[in-house]
C-alpha cells in the first residue's frame, strides 16, 4: 500500500505525472479485490490475501521494469516511488539477484516460515524437477500457500 | 432442385414413400423416385469431377479455381458461375507473368488429391501472385528464388490431409504447432525454425506498428494496453501472450529512449538559448520578474505585499525570486510598488515612467552605448510574443548599461511601474525622442 498523503509528503518528481494513470488503475484493482467478500470455508481462507499479493508483485514489477529495463523514469522518482512503498524495495533487491528474477514474494524463500522444516517454498521448485520427482510424472502442486504463486522457478 | 418423395421406414422396418407436396403416402416405390435418385446421383456425379481443389485470389475479385479433374476456371466474386475465360486486363496480364509451368503442377497435384506436395505448390503460387500484385518487378526474381530454394523439401503439413489444407487460403501455423509436431526429418525442422525466426521479426516490427497506431502508453503494464489492441485481427497475428508482453517491453523501451533523447535535445537547446543571451549579457533587472508579476496579478485597494506572494506563488517559483530576494526585500518592493498600482491608472503611471526617464536623461546618455543596435531596434516594429517583447525590453536596457554604470536605475521603483509591454513601448517613444535630439 502506498503511504497516505499528508503535507509533509514531499512532492513527486518529474515524470510521475505519465506513470500516475497506470498506479491509479492498480489501486482500482487492489480496492476491488479488498471488497470481495473472504470465502468461509477454511481451504479457501488464504485466497484473498492471494489476490492481493498478485496485485502488488504486479505493481512492483511494473516500477521495476519502468526503472531497470524500460529506462524510463528517473532515479529521483524511483527512489520517491520506493520511499512511498508503491513497490516493495526487499522484493526488488532480491530479482537483481541472480536466481530470483522471477521471485512471486518475500515469505516463499524464508527457510524458517516455510511448513517443510528448513526447506524455501514449493513454488521455487522448477517445474521439470517436480516432474521428475512425481510418480508417472503428474505434478499435483498447483498454488503455494503463502502468495498463490504457481512456480517462480527462473527456468519456467 | 427440389425432391418431392421422401423415403421413411415404418417401425415395423417396411419402407413407404411419402410425397411432401401431395402429401400422399405408398407402399410401391413411385415412379418418379428412381428418376429423381438418379439425377441426383448423376448431378453428384458431376459436381464431384468439377469440384473445386484450390482457390486461389488473383485481382479484382477474380478467383482462379482449380478442380478436382484438372481443369481451370475463373470465377469472379460477383457471380457464382465458373467461366472458362477472364474479362479483365489486368487479371489477364498477371495470370500471363504466373509461372506456367508450376500451375501446371498445381492442376495435377489437384488430379490426385492425396498428393501432399499440392499445400506447398499452391502456397508458393500465392506468395508469387502477391508479389506480382505489389511490385511487378520483384515477382519474377521472387518466384525464380522459392522455386530453387523450396522445391525439394517436403511439406509440412504432411501429417494433415492435403485436402483439408489446400482450401484454408492464407493459413499460417504458428511456431508452437510446427515445433509440436513429431517431425522426424531434422532438415525440415530447422527450416522450419528458420522460417519462424524471420518471421517472428518481420511480426514483431509489424505487431511494433498495431502498437503505434493505437498510440499505446509506454508507460504502462502490457495489461492495461492489450485491453486496447486485443480487438484488432493482427493483435493475433503472434500467438503467445509472453511473446507479446516481450515484443511490448521492447517497444517501450524504445519509446522512452526517443522521449529521452528529444527531452534531452529541448534541454541543449534550452541551455543554449540560454548561454547565448548570457554571452549577450542579457541579465533582468533587479526587480524584474517580481514587477512583472505584480503587474500581473489583481490588484484591490485592500491588496497587501503577502497576497501578492500567496496568490502569486507558482509564479514566484517560476521566476525563482527567492534565489535573488530575500522575502524582507520582496515585501519591501512589492508594497513600494502596489502604492503606484492602487492609486494611478494606466495612463498616469505610463507618465511617471516618462517623467523618471525625463529627470533620467543625464544619467542614461552617460551610460549609452551600442547606438547602432539600439536604432536597430528602433527602426523594426514592436513583436507580438510576450518572449520577443521581454528580450527587446532587455536588449534595450543592455544599450542603456543598466548593469554597470548604471546600475542605480534599476534600485529605483519608478522604473518599475509599468508592465512589461506598456514600458517597452514607452521606452521605444522615449528613446526614439532623445535619440532624434541627439544625433
């Protein structure tokens, strides 16, 4: 979420003015999808939360591909984007990393709040491997429980 | 035509016939019903050795039909019926630059249906005939090239029927399905990842331009924008949405490396501009922003120097005041000013000024200089833009040396009092006044 707007927020940068449209349209998204009703069954508790998070990896995304590989905001006005969390630092500095470009969130490779003892998520299994672990090849892993992320192996 | 006897089973499983028009009903098979069995059969017979192989679009709506006995015909988008001949020039002078000798093959490859060489031919047949249709002079070179190169490879489509193929015109399968199939032969695959190579680069140029048309935001998710395009038929012509998203990212990347570029051109020239009235040493006044804003703002008799800077305050930004006044001297100068706002009109304040440059006149001629280009300016007419009118007033106060000797002037108020287009052309009458005098 963004930080609420006070007066002593600093006024954004140059440039923010083309990119607002695009944000305005996320925070739609994020609205909408907090309105939804939270379903009752247990199985299906962490759904919405899900839904969420796959709105703001999509907003961080966005701002990390306008800034490293579009080119076409100023450092300035990244810095302001990241200091008025529109798009989650942590999150960023781990796809710079080798082996994380695709990374879905921050929890899925926490050894220690993963449900297997000292293992990082499921979703960070290539696809190919859970195949070949699988018996006659059918991989019954479809979302991770913590984001909803269906592999964000950097191979797939 | 239409068959009035229609034969129906009993549930016992005996046949009767019954007649639609009639409406009657018999067990005996009427007479008619055979004739009507037969004819059918025979026109079937017909339509089977007439029925159409390849189609194939030549110009004006005229249509090149090759039937399943090997015969040619003509048909045009109008009427339904196969001609033997066309009645069109330039239909008749492209089907005469057609490589005749590969229609032939078509036409036998139409005899035996199953011959899977027929999808190829007639692909090539219709690339040819495009060429012509866009550039006469390619075509020959063009057609001469695929016939070496594509001749002895088999066809893709071995797997389907060639009959299923030949009659879907302009079908193209993407890259996925031709890397789906179990081909065997490596040769083919590689020409077919070839193949798919350049014409991924020829689509994405092509998918680049959808991108133009509809003025996409670079700026934006690929979400967002494909919403806008994913109406338009050639929004399909690349089939994976990853590949899309890529061949977006790209664009946008391109695009904000343009932007960059003409911002940063702007910016030189700006700097230039800018460097070339230092070199001129066209500097303002002391007061020369503030007392144009004041001459802009609305002025009541109850207005104070902190309405001004409140109501004022994009402008004050603008002009950066704060870089050269302090608020102290702002507040100072603006309520020194506002007194002549308040009290004069136009015409009084426009005497002032003149009065002031009156008592001046010593002081002016002590510092003039340049002569030459102030009669310059003098004798050319007062520009419309507010820009050229300001740079006048600059060049002019330049002539006067308003920044080194005599520099006291422009500490006055008085010289301030009027706004930028009434001083100018007051300072025009009153130059062209004295320098008559003078010279």
């Amino acid at each position: 979420m963004p930080r609420i707007k006070t007066k002593r927020t600093k006024a954004a940068p140059d440039g923010f003015d083309k990119i607002q449209s695009t944000l305005a349209d996320f925070d739609l998204q994020l609205k909408e999808v907090q309105d939804q009703d939270a379903s009752k069954l247990k199985a299906k508790a962490n759904e919405g939360t899900w839904k969420v998070l796959r709105i703001t990896h999509e907003r961080s995304r966005y701002i990390y591909s306008l800034y490293y590989k579009r080119k076409a905001i100023s450092k300035e006005l990244y810095t302001w984007l990241l200091r008025e969390k529109y798009a989650d630092k942590m999150l960023i500095a781990k796809w710079k990393k080798r082996g994380y470009e695709k990374l879905c969130c921050l929890q899925c490779i926490q050894s220690a709040e993963s449900n297997s003892e000292g293992n990082t998520c499921i979703c960070r299994v290539p696809r190919s491997v859970l195949e070949k672990n699988s018996k006659d090849g059918v991989v019954t892993f479809t979302r991770c429980v913590h984001c909803g992320c269906t592999g964000c192996a950097s191979t797939d | 035509m239409v068959r009035f006897w229609r034969e129906h089973k009993t549930p016992d499983g005996s046949k009767y016939y019954y007649n639609i028009k009639t409406k009657q009903t018999t067990r005996e098979r009427p007479v008619d019903f055979t004739d009507q069995e037969v004819e059918k059969k025979k026109t079937r017979l017909q339509e089977n050795r007439q029925s159409v192989v390849f189609s194939l679009d030549v110009i004006n709506g005229w249509k090149l039909i090759l039937c399943q006995d090997g015969s040619r015909h003509y048909r045009h988008d109008r009427n339904e019926k196969l001609l033997d001949d066309v009645d069109d020039e330039t239909c008749k002078e492209l089907l005469a630059q057609l490589d005749q000798g590969k229609l032939n093959q078509l036409s036998e490859a139409a005899k035996s249906r199953y011959n899977n060489s027929g999808s190829r031919l007639y692909e090539e047949i219709v690339d040819a005939i495009a060429k012509i249709r866009n550039g006469p002079e390619e075509a020959a070179e063009g057609a001469a090239e695929e016939g070496t190169e594509e001749s002895d490879f088999p066809s893709l489509e071995s797997q389907s029927s060639a009959e299923e193929d030949n009659l879907i015109a302009g079908y193209g399968t993407s890259d996925d399905e031709s890397d789906d199939r179990d081909d065997t032969d490596d040769d083919v695959n590689n020409n077919g990842n070839d193949q798919a190579g350049t014409d991924a680069i020829s689509g994405s140029e092509n998918f680049k331009k959808l991108f133009e048309s509809y003025s996409l935001d670079p700026f934006s998710t690929w979400k967002l924008q494909s919403r806008k395009i994913q109406d338009d038929p050639n929004f399909y012509t690349v089939h994976k949405d990853s590949s899309r998203e890529q061949i977006f990212e790209e664009w946008c990347a391109d695009q904000c490396k343009g932007a960059e570029n003409s911002v940063d051109a702007v910016g030189e020239s700006s700097i230039e501009s800018e460097s070339e009235l230092d070199s001129d040493t066209l500097e303002p006044t002391k007061y020369h922003y503030l007392s144009h804003i004041i001459s802009k703002s609305a002025i009541g008799p109850t207005t104070l120097a902190k309405d001004i800077r409140g109501e004022q305050k994009g402008l004050f930004k603008q002009y950066k005041i704060k870089d050269t006044l302090n608020g102290k001297a702002q507040e100072a100068f603006i309520s020194k000013l506002l007194f002549y706002y308040k009290k004069l009109d136009d015409s009084q304040r426009v005497d002032i000024f003149e009065k002031f440059l009156h008592i001046k006149t010593k002081i002016i001629k002590r510092g003039l200089r340049n002569c030459e280009k102030l009669r310059e300016i003098l004798s050319s007419s007062l520009p419309e833009e507010a820009f050229a009118i300001e740079t006048q007033l600059l060049e002019m106060e330049d002539c006067i040396d308003i920044h080194g000797i005599n520099r006291s002037l422009q500490e006055d108020v008085q010289y301030y009092v009027l706004g930028l287009k009434p001083k100018t052309t007051a300072m025009r009458a009153w130059f062209s006044k004295e320098l008559d005098v003078s010279s």
